[in-house]
C-alpha cells in the first residue's frame, strides 16, 4: 500500500487527475502505482517480469524501483507497512545527478598536430 508521495504530480496521477508533464505514460504509469498500492509485500512486485524491479544503490540506498518504459522508473521506500516515498522520475535526467555519474569528463588532447 502507498503511505506518501515524495512529488505531487504523482500523487495526482495515482489519484486520476491529469498531468502534462505524464501525458505520454499515464495509463501505464497509473497502472503501476495500482500495482504498488495492491502490493502487501515487495515481493509480490516482482510479477510481472516487465516490472523489472531492483533494489537502488548509491545515494538511493534503501530505496526501490520498477520500470515504466526505458526512460521512466517509479522509485519508492518500501517498509513494513508499503511504500513511502513514491515518485515517478525520468531515469537518465537523474542519473546525471548521481555522485556516481557525475565524474567530470576530462578533454582528450589531440592525437595530431598541424605543422
């Protein structure tokens, strides 16, 4: 069972209402956050396959995620009592983020020289 929400567009979505920035992912994402809020136990999300749920690592230690489409995930803390925490966020824009991802990336000199 959903306890929170950690962003109000999905709460809004989890309660039907209409969200731009979700149009494209609504029905499926709706979906899911039902499948979230059936769940008794973590799992229990396992099924179906496509869920491809995985346990978060790095700063999202604790937390748990299933997969919406290649660029989606829902991302919630799961407890005794179900999820808190949920939000829907867009899998590569937080990825950047990440301490892990966000090494700087150094300009390679050139292999060549002009003369």
């Amino acid at each position: 069972m959903i306890r929170s929400f950690a962003c109000a567009d999905t709460e809004a979505l989890f309660h039907s209402r209409a969200v731009s920035r979700f149009r494209n992912i609504e029905r499926v994402a709706r979906r899911k956050l039902l499948q979230i809020h059936a769940a008794t136990e973590l799992a229990s999300l396992r099924v179906p396959p496509g869920n491809q749920l995985e346990a978060l690592k790095a700063d999202r230690k604790g937390q748990h995620g299933i997969r919406i489409n290649v660029q989606r995930r829902i991302w919630f803390a799961w407890k005794a009592d179900g999820a808190h925490r949920v939000e829907i966020l867009d899998y590569h824009q937080e990825c950047r983020t990440w301490p892990s991802c966000s090494r700087r990336f150094i300009r390679a000199r050139s292999c060549w020289r002009i003369s």
